[in-house]
C-alpha cells in the first residue's frame, strides 16, 4: 500500500502519534553511551529514539492474544537460543525434523523482535504474515515496565533469559567487533558504559530486576531462566519451559528422545554449522554467524582483569540487594 491510499484519518492518527511521541521523546532525560549514540531514558531504562519510538507505538496498538509468546533478555543473554527452543517447542507438531525451519532460517527470523523487528519498520505489522501462529511468538530487550503496558487486559506468557554480567559483557563487546570488522570499541569503554548502566536496554540490572520481580509476583505469565541452567541442566529447564508453555513433554515423547531431538536441533553445535547461519544475514545486514560464538560460561575470565571483575561484581551485588537475585 502507498502512502497515498493510507485513508486520510488513519494517515493523520499516525502524525499525531508520531508528534506525540516524538514531544514525549524530548522530554526525556538523554545521554550518550559508548559508540556515541544519543540514548533516552523511558520508565527506568535507555533507548535510542527509533526503538523508543517503536516501543511506543507497540504500547498502543499491540492487541495480545492468550496464546502469544515472549521471549525476553537483556542483549547477549542467550536470546538466539531461546528462541530456537521457544520455536521448537511451541511448533513442534506442526514439522518434521527434516523439514524444520529452524533448519533453514536464524532464530531472529523465526521470533522477530516487537521493537527491533515489527514495530520498528511499520507503524501498523501486518500480524497474519508472522512466521508462526498459534501461538505466535514474538521477542523484546524491553523492560518488563514497557512490555506490559498492553498486556493488561490479557496477559501472555513471557519467558526471560538471563546470563552472568561479565559473560554478557565480554559476548557483546565480541559482537560489536565482528560488526564493524576491526576492534574499534574497546572493553574498558563497553565496560565503563554497561557499569553506568548508559547503554541500550541497560542498566542490565533494571532489566533484568524488573522481569525477576514479576517473575515472583505472576509465575504463571513470566518465566525466568538462567543461560547457565540451561548449560548445565538442559534436559531439566526445556522441560520446565515446555511446561511453562502449556505444551508439556508427553510421556511417548520422552520415551522416544524428544527432549534432546530438540536440545540437539538448537545446539550451539548445530545451528552455527547449517548453511543459513554461516552465510545468511539479517536485512539489516548483520550476518548471521555473529550471533553464535563460543557459548561457554565464565568466557569472561580470558579478557577481564581482576579490578573490572571487582568493581562490576559490587555494582551489581549492590544493584540485587535485597532482591533475591544473584547473577
Ligand atoms: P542477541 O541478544 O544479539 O540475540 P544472544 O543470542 O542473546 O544475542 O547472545 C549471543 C550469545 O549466545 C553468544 O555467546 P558468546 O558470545 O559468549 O559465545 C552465543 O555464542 C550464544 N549462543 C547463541 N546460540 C546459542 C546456542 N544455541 N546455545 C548456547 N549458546 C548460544
């Protein structure tokens, strides 16, 4: 559809949107991280006005249904895995392991972002041309603040990745390399800005504090993982996601090696050797590769001195007091 066929009240509800946003956006306490992007400060957390400006036109006319999924995680937490087992699990009665999707597309395309993706690009996604329905699955670094703000009425199910800090910091620092080709970013800086907590989708702690606590005061609606578990106990947490999700193992399925047919499909293993991840890329033209590096835990320890370790430790320990929550 052309700008001109969009029918002239929708075409000016939209301006006014845009020009309420966009006055709501000044108003905003702003500052600038690391790579010298302008952030904004909305509910608690920084974003840059395109996402900002997504955000808030989700905000108003997201419409959930009971079925929907949301992946959710601060950046670099495990988000391309989770989605791959979030896909393989809510769908999988609709593929066969030869023809799986996740055989020949990423995880970003399967799970696209509410903010980065759908309503970033449109001002209206057209829902029905999603890559799964019933339920459909969608993914968000959003804050559980702004995520929830059109869930009211019929909350969905979300389910939250987090990951230590350090591991977190040292993977996105890795990523932001491959991206611009040379290492032009330098740790101490990312390290600087993430401790701040003026960063995208930061301050980590906010992020995700505000999934914990809703972890804890809705556990029917907000799942909350943690990458580690999934390394060391994999079997056990698809298992509680599955359950989460309302498609649960049955019993056949479990006999017969259901479980780790889909642990073994989204394998780090696997998906970073099929042809689509080592040559395909998002349209953005981010290649799809960089999302998967080494995925080990306590990666952080080959690049951190021990004063980044001290000082990020207290700040988050300080962060998490009284919280329960330990990362
Ligand atoms: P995103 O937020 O940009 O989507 P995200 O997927 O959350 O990134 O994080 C990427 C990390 O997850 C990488 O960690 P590393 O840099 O420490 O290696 C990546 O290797 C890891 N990862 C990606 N896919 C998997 C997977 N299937 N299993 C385990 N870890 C994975």
């Amino acid at each position: 559809m052309g700008e001109k066929d969009i029918p002239r009240n929708l075409k000016e509800e939209e301006e006014n949107q845009s020009e309420d946003s966009k006055s709501l956006i000044s108003s905003l306490p702003s500052d600038i991280d690391c790579s010298g992007t302008k952030l904004y400060k909305y509910q608690g957390c920084w974003y840059d006005k395109d996402i900002l400006q997504a955000i808030l036109k989700f905000n108003k006319i997201f419409q959930p249904q009971e079925t929907d999924i949301i992946v959710a995680s601060f950046p670099k937490s495990g988000t391309t895995w989770l989605k791959a087992l979030t896909f393989a699990l809510a769908q999988r009665s609709k593929h066969t392991s030869e023809n799986h999707p996740l055989l020949t597309h990423n995880p970003h395309e399967l799970v696209p972002y509410l903010e980065l993706d759908l309503y970033l690009k449109s001002s209206k996604p057209d829902m029905s041309k999603l890559p799964s329905s019933s339920p459909r699955l969608f993914s968000t670094h959003m804050s559980f603040d702004a995520l929830k703000v059109p869930m009211k009425e019929t909350p969905c199910k979300i389910v939250y990745v987090c990951r230590n800090v350090k591991d977190v910091l040292v993977s996105l620092w890795c990523f932001e390399n491959s991206m611009s080709g040379e290492n032009n970013l330098s740790l101490e800086a990312l390290f600087e800005s993430l401790c701040s907590g003026v960063n995208l989708c930061g301050p980590l702690w906010e992020n995700v504090l505000g999934y914990w606590r809703g972890s804890l005061e809705d556990p029917k609606h907000v799942l909350f993982l943690r990458y580690e578990e999934l390394k060391t106990e994999p079997r056990v947490q698809i298992k509680r996601l599955a359950e989460f999700l309302d498609f649960p193992f049955t019993k056949e399925e479990e006999d017969s090696g259901g479980v780790d047919k889909i642990l073994e499909l989204c394998s780090l293993r696997n998906l970073s050797g099929l042809e689509i991840n080592k040559t395909g890329s998002l349209s953005e033209g981010v290649s799809f590769k960089s999302f998967f590096r080494k995925g080990e835990v306590g990666d952080w320890k080959s690049y951190m001195t021990p004063e980044m370790e001290n000082k990020i430790d207290m700040i988050v320990e300080e962060k998490l007091q009284g919280s329960g929550l330990i990362l």
